[in-house]
C-alpha cells in the first residue's frame, strides 16, 4: 500500500485544523485504515491533548529529524485504535528547526506501512505551512463561516493554486443552521461562492467538540454528535466513498443545493 | 575563486542583496548560486535575496525549489527581475515582487497610453484570489473574479468580466482617462489615476458599471448603458 498523504491547513488560527486531524484520523481508523498523523505546529503543539496522548510523549519529529531516534520511537500508538499513531511535534523548538526537504524524507519512510499520512499544519503562510504542504497529495483547506476565515482560506487556495498542489478540498467548520437561517452567519453557499473549491464536508457547530478536546476523546467516537457524524462522513468521502450530506436544516432544499455544489469542479 | 562564480554577481541594496545571474542552463545557474552561498554562509544568512535571472524561462516548480533551498539557508527571496514574461508571470503568481526601486538600465518599456487605443493588454483568464496582486505597463482585462485582498495595479484600462471585490489602480502612472469597468462593481477601493473612491454606495441590484474621472475631477461610477 502507499499512502495517500492529506495536510489540513486552514490560513486562520483557530478554525479547527487540529480537531479536524484528530476526528478524521479517529474515523478513518476506525473504519479500518491505517493512519499516522503528524503534528506540524512546532513550538505550539496541540494533537497530542486532542487525541488524549501527551503524557506518552518521549520523542517528537524534531528528534526524528535530528537523528536523536529513529522514526518508530516517536511514534506514540492511540489508546483505543491500534491502528492509529500520532508524530507529536516538538514543544521547546520552533518552525525553523524542520524544513520542506526533512518533511519528504520523514514521509517518503511512512508511506509504505500506512493507507493515511494526516498533517497538521499551523497557522498561517511561512514556513510551518510550507513545511506542512511539501509532501502533500492533496490538501484539505478548513475555514469558518465567517469573513475573515473565508479571506484567508481565499489566499491559503490562491497560494496552493500557483504553486501547483492540486485542487484543494474544502471543510466548513462550526456551522450554526440557526444563524444561518437568520442571516447572522454566512451560509454555505456563500462560502463556496467565493472560494470556488470541491466542499469536502460541513460540521456543525457542536458543544461536544469542546468537551471532547477537554477529556482527550475525539467527538469522533461520540454517536450522538453531529459533529462526530459530519467527521464520519468526511472521512469515508475521503476514501472515495460518496456519503450524502447531513440535514442540517429541516428544509430538503437546501440538503439538494448542498449535493449539486458538492459536485461543482 | 572557482569558475562557476563567475556566473554571479553581487551587489548591495539598501535593503538587502541583489544577486544578477549570467546566461546559463538554470540548472548551472541555480547550483553556482548555492555553492555561492554554502561558500559564505554568514554573509548571506538573514538577507533579503533579490535575484535577477534576466532571460532565464523559470517555471513554478523551479522557482519554488529555490526559494525553499534558500529558506533553508535562512535567506529570505523577496524578489525575481527577469526579462522573460514567463518567469515574471511565474515569481507574481507566488507572491514575489518583480520590481527593485531602481529601474533597470535597459528597461524601456515605456510605450504611451495616452490615447488609450491599441496598446497591450493582459489577459487572465482566471478569477484573482486574495494575496494576489497584478502590476502590467497596460490594459489589464479579467475573465473571472478579483477576490477582496486581490490587487490590480494598471497604467491602462480595468476590465473584469466578473465581481470586482478587491482593490484596482486604473491609469496608475497619472492617466486620467482610464476607466475600470466590472460587471459587479463592489470593490474595496478604486484608484484612477490620483483620485481615490470615496465609498461607494453598494448596489442592492448589481449591474455592469464603469467608473471614470468625471468632468468634476471626482471619480464616479455608473451603470452601463450603449452608445
């Protein structure tokens, strides 16, 4: 098997990259891929709480890089999925100690052992995001529902256009319908009316995203989330598999507008 | 004092380096320039690069291998003078600037849009995201989009065959007469020439506008009607 590798960015902090790497790591592993994901905020590491593993932590990648260990002892495996592992980042360093080329060395030794190689990217454009995109088959762009998040996402996508990285996919993140429906918040068509891109998945707005990072489990694993359910879905969508959008919203017309901008090139 | 050297030469900027290449496969060219820079690598370490490669064809995948070879060397690449229109479509398109404050001695590309007739113009057949930004000694016409925190930086005409979102300079060397025409005008500024928009009273039906410098001096926008 090779892997397919898949970094997450987002431009704007905060929007849900690194929950969105852990719930679909958590899904994909649980639906029987093999998964490594790799923390790649240097310096501002965060997967590690997310998945519930930072007191396993001995080595990082920065280790890895520099030749203190070898690649399967940073390797931390999951609690609960013994095919998932998690490469933190280093907290102590910051983005210049790895750059592009350690990157594709570093994933060039995973991609025969694992279906997935998930990468999560920092904020922002320089290095670390550089960093994070080197050795992606495809990039995955997560963005709010609101302007600001949709203007950075605009430039994360002109960014990965010019540099030839493929078409990027796109994940809309804390949704709220309600706002919507009251034009509070903008709409998700309004969003890919902008940003002209393939919508990957919707997660909605969900308390029990929060509780999840809180206590170190995923929403992924939570049934009765939405939000757990949206992360499913994109995960399988991820493995080509073509999963209705959820309703969000009681009116079936917007659940058909939804299906037909999904399908927009 | 190897041959390949001689390949380079450097100079000070005010702010930084400029580093101009001699005709040569890039190839010869790019690895003269890091053998250049593991030869002193504290003099360049921290600099701001700016590279001419006068004809030298570069295409992204080239462009962005260096950058990111000198990144890793902790230089930072800001800007790429070609003379090749290839390889300046190339540096805009990954953000880098393709112009030093000093012209260029041999540059003449100064042709009049005064009459605003038949000149130049460049074609983009492609919507303008965010971060973008387009600089042409012309008419500049868009077939698509221009995103807000798009720019478009013309000494002609503007013309966007879709949602102007972003912020255009039309007659950017001082003409008057230019005009910017969208077939959604709701920029988040426009520049003619000196005049700058005051705010523009956003459409609630949106329609193909022009906006031009009027008999006033005042920069103004209206719906387009023919003839």
């Amino acid at each position: 098997m090779t892997a397919q590798v898949v970094t997450i960015t987002s431009g704007k902090g905060g929007v849900g990259k690194t929950t969105a790497v852990a719930n679909l790591a958590v899904a994909l592993a649980s639906n029987g891929s093999k998964v490594v994901c790799i923390d790649g905020d240097i310096g501002l590491r965060n997967l590690d709480v997310i998945l519930g593993l930072e007191n396993r932590i001995v080595y990082d990648i920065v280790d890895v890089i520099e030749g203190r260990c070898r690649l399967k002892q940073a390797m931390i495996r999951d609690k609960k999925l013994p095919d998932l592992y998690l490469i933190p980042a280093a907290q102590t360093r910051d983005k210049n100690a790895v750059s592009p080329s350690d990157m594709n060395r570093l994933i060039k030794d995973l991609r025969a052992d694992y279906d997935f190689v998930l990468i999560d990217s920092p904020a922002g454009i320089e290095r670390g995001f550089r960093n994070a995109i080197a050795a992606a088959d495809r990039v995955l762009v997560v963005t709010n529902p609101e302007i600001s998040a949709v203007r950075d996402a605009d430039r994360v996508i002109g960014i990965l256009e010019a540099e030839e990285k493929g078409p990027a996919a796109l994940i809309i993140n804390r949704l709220n319908p309600i706002l919507v429906k009251k034009h509070d918040m903008l709409s998700a068509e309004d969003v890919l009316d902008l940003l002209a891109v393939e919508l990957l998945g919707i997660v909605p707005e969900d308390e029990n995203v929060i509780i999840g990072s809180n206590r170190g489990a995923p929403v992924a694993y939570d049934t009765k989330s939405k939000a757990g359910q949206a992360f499913r879905n994109i995960a399988r969508r991820l493995k080509g598999e073509t999963v209705p959008f959820l309703d969000l919203d009681s009116q079936g017309s917007l659940w058909e507008r939804l299906q037909r901008l999904a399908g927009r090139k | 004092m190897n041959e390949t050297n001689s390949l380079i030469q450097i100079k000070g900027l005010r702010d930084g380096l400029l580093v101009s290449l001699d005709d040569a496969p890039w190839e010869e060219q790019r690895s003269a320039l890091i053998l250049q820079v593991d030869s002193q690598p504290d003099f360049f370490k921290g600099a701001r690069l700016a590279l001419d490669v006068a004809s030298q064809v570069l295409h992204v995948n080239e462009l962005v291998e260096l950058r990111d070879q000198l990144s890793e060397r902790s230089i930072s690449l800001w800007a790429v003078i070609s003379e090749s229109p290839t390889t300046e479509k190339t540096a805009q398109l990954l953000g880098l600037a393709t112009r030093i404050s000093k012209p260029r001695p041999e540059e003449s590309r100064q042709f009049s849009v005064e009459n605003l007739g038949e000149d130049p113009a460049l074609f983009l057949n492609r919507t303008l995201r965010s971060g973008t930004r387009i600089e042409f000694a012309g008419h500049v016409v868009v077939l698509g989009d221009v995103n807000p925190g798009a720019e478009i930086v013309a000494e002609g005409n503007v013309i966007i065959w879709g949602r102007l979102r972003g912020m255009v300079h039309a007659g950017s060397k001082g003409n008057k007469k230019a005009v910017i025409c969208a077939l959604d005008l709701s920029p988040m500024r426009l520049r003619i020439a000196e005049e700058i928009s005051a705010m523009l009273k956003p459409q609630e039906h949106p329609g193909p506008e022009i906006a031009r410098i009027n008999e006033d001096g005042k920069l103004q926008a209206e719906f387009w009607s023919p003839g």
